[in-house]
C-alpha cells in the first residue's frame, strides 16, 4: 500500500513541477494561466488522493474514512472553484486590453 | 514513509520559491496573480503533508479546507479589483 502512496504522491507532484516551470517559462499572461489551471486540477488530486488513500490504510477506522472523505471534500471543492478564478483572472486581463503573446512579438524581442 | 513526506514536503516548499519568482518578477500585477494562485494551490497539500508528519491530520485537514476556501475568495476579489481600464500593465 505503500508503494501505491508513493506513486501518487510522486505523479501529483511532478504535475505541480510541471505546473510551476510552464508558469516560470511561458512568454504571456494568458499561456501562463494554461499550466496555472493544471497546477490547480491534475497535481492536486493526485497528491490528496495518495493522502487520503495513505490515511484510509494507515489504520482503518471510522475517524479515517471521515478523514478520507473530507480530502476528497476538499479536492471536489478546488475543482469547482479553480476554473472560476482562472476565469476571472482571464477577465480582468481581457477587460485591462492585455493583448495576447503573438509570433510578431517573438521576432521583435529576437531584434 | 515519514521520510517520504518530508522530502515531498521540502520539494512543495521548493517550488513554492518558484512560484514565488512569477509573482515578483511578473512584469503586469495579472502574472503576479499567477503566481498567488499557483502558491494558494501549492500551500494546500503542504498542509497535509505537514499534518502527516506531526501525526495530527484531522486538524490539518479543516486548515486545508479553509485555505482552499480563503484562496478561492482571495482571487476573485483581487481580480474583481483590477477590473479597471489602464495600469494593469506597461501599454506598448
């Protein structure tokens, strides 16, 4: 079981990893908001899900199931409300006039 | 399995500094909201995880709980606010 734990745990984090560079690396606001939402959504479910399945098994009782599910409580409440707030912040920066990165700006930081 | 969290744990912290890069060096306020979200989300697991360590997970879980809730309200009131025209970055 631990092993099972370990995996997870490994894969969520290695999303947020992959999350946080694409964040660092990506020219423009709104293609930085793209691994933003990633971060949000893929590496937070499967690092609470190796949580909540390393609770469960560690000694399993009623206290653990209810420690379990309310994990899982949590994970259900970020993916309703994840999306909202990148939309919102996608919002603000539309309504500011922020244009998007294109190719041109590409060549033009080259010169 | 303790060492397990740990070194999970250092390595949330580790990419929180990156995350923390976005949110200081962002050149428009909109990046730096990024980088406060990508942070909110990161503090959520590290709570857990910490709770693990300390052996006392059902309180760190309600800390979790809330923390997803207070960065929740935390980015949309930020990006209701800088719902204005100009000033949010440098216009070209």
């Amino acid at each position: 079981m631990n092993i099972v734990v370990t995996v997870l745990l490994a894969a969520g984090l290695f999303f947020f990893l992959v999350g946080i560079i694409g964040i660092i690396r990506f020219p423009d606001f709104y293609s930085r908001m793209h691994p933003a939402g990633m971060l949000d959504t893929m590496g937070l479910l499967l690092s609470m899900l190796a949580i909540a399945v390393y609770i469960l098994f560690d000694h399993f009782s009623y206290l653990s199931v209810f420690s379990s599910l309310k994990i899982l409580l949590i994970v259900i409440f970020v993916y309703i409300t994840s999306p909202i707030a990148s939309h919102a912040i996608m919002d603000a920066g539309v309504r500011a006039g922020l244009q998007p990165w294109t190719r041109e700006d590409l060549t033009k930081e080259e010169t | 399995m303790n060492q397990i969290f740990l070194y999970a744990s250092i390595f949330i912290g580790f990419l929180m500094l990156l995350a923390m890069f976005r949110a200081i060096a962002g050149p428009s306020i909109l990046d730096r909201l990024v980088g406060a979200n990508a942070i909110g989300s990161l503090t959520i697991p590290l709570l857990l995880l910490i709770g693990l360590l300390f052996h006392n997970v059902e309180m760190f879980i309600d800390i979790a709980l809330a923390y997803a809730l207070l960065n929740f309200i935390a980015v949309i009131a930020s990006a209701k606010y800088f719902k204005k025209k100009k000033g949010l970055f440098d216009e070209p």
